[in-house]
C-alpha cells in the first residue's frame, strides 16, 4: 500500500471515529441523586414539623396538574437537575438495586429491582416492559398546591415536580390508591416505613416552605413517633 492510500485510509478511519463519538452520548453528570441531609433524621423532622405554618388548605378548586409542568423535565435548580438525565431515569437509578444501566445512553435504566418502601414487595422493572413501579411525589402536586404552590412561580413549580427529593419510585397499585391525599389521610401500608415516610414528608415541608393542616400535623407527628428513640 503507497503513502497515499496510508493518507485515504487514516482520514476515512479518524472520520469513522469521530463519527461514532459524535453519536455516543456522553455519561450524566456526576450530580447527586439525594440532597444533603436529606432526609432529616427524626429529632431534626420533628424541629421543623413545630416551625411549619399551621392552616387549612387554599385554593383546591383551582389545582391543575399541568401547572407543575406536563412532562418530567432535567432543567431546573432541583435535586438532580440538569444532569443530562430523565428525572424518572434518576430515581430509578437511585431506588433500584441489581442496577443495569445502558451501554450507550447510562442515563437508561435497562432492568433492575425496587425493594419498594410503601409495601415491602420485590418488583422487577425491565426497559420497555409493562412496570408495576411509578414515581411518587410523596407529598403529592396537589397537596402541595393547597399547602401554598398555588403562590409559586411555575418554574418553582417545575423544579418541585422534578426535585429527587419530593419523589420515590414505589408500587404502582398503592401510589394510585394514595392520590392526593396527605399524612392525616394516607399513611404506607408497610408500618416499618412510617418514621422514614414522615421523615421524607415533614423535609419536603420545611424545604418548600408548605404549610399542613392541624390533622396533617398531628398525623406527622404520630408517624415521627414510631422513629427509634
């Protein structure tokens, strides 16, 4: 082979490769899947739940699910944000163990295993397959609203939707049968995950700064009592 064929052989594998990295995408960006010292541990969850505002719920009639934005977004300032990943992508990333992750794209979740929280079963999750594992917002879009979001920006809106910190991935069936409802009316079947469930619930409070309802906050405070002394 001459020089010039060395020279037309060399460009055509540099532009192969550089093609193919071009195409690759790039890992997600070393961001933190959990906000520091979050969750609060039961003495600290306890402090704050006596420093939220005590009210009744507002505005309920006006609460649309679209005003925390109609899809999972990575740009905002929340926990997890612009990391170059799915938000849902990022919860099962930090919920699932027996993680496998994709070759090309490791923001994908290809298979894994939820020990979930609210109930204690084992649910296998594979890409691309019907799933019995949903992201919850532990204190749901439309108790926050109540609880003051109606008065938000909808980029704080947005970011609270997104924030790893407000959401779980849990099973499928007790997510749907908790909604909306709040601490006084909903609490984990699995009474093992009462104190972690108060402690997530009460964090998201003082974070937002949210406002509960007397019911809400005695509830809160039965559900912190159940936390190891």
């Amino acid at each position: 082979m001459g020089p010039r064929a060395l020279v037309v052989v060399a460009a055509a594998a540099l532009l192969v490769g550089g093609c193919h990295h071009q195409d690759a995408t790039p890992p997600p960006a070393r961001i933190p899947l959990i906000g520091q010292g979050f969750p609060p541990d039961a003495a600290t969850a306890r402090t704050e739940l006596k420093g939220l505002k005590v009210e009744w719920g507002r505005n309920w009639e006006s609460y649309e699910r679209e005003a925390f934005g109609r899809y999972w977004s990575d740009d905002t300032d929340g926990v997890g944000g612009r990391n170059g990943c799915d938000t849902r992508d990022d919860v099962l990333r930090r919920d699932l163990s027996e993680l496998r992750q994709g070759d090309r794209n490791p923001c994908v979740v290809v298979s894994g295993v939820l020990q979930d929280p609210y109930t204690g079963r084992e649910l296998p999750y594979s890409y691309r397959r019907a799933s019995q594992i949903e992201t919850d917002h532990v204190v749901a879009l439309g108790a926050a609203w109540r609880a003051g979001a109606y008065a938000w920006t909808p980029a704080r809106r947005l970011e609270y939707a997104n924030d790893l910190d407000v959401l779980l991935a849990v099973d499928k069936r007790t997510n749907q049968d908790k909604g909306s409802r709040t601490a006084d009316k909903w609490r984990p079947p699995r009474r093992a995950y009462w104190c972690e469930y108060a402690r997530r619930y009460t964090g998201i409070k003082a974070k937002y700064g949210l406002s509960v309802t007397p019911p809400e906050k005695t509830a809160l405070e039965e559900l912190l009592g159940t936390c190891p002394q």
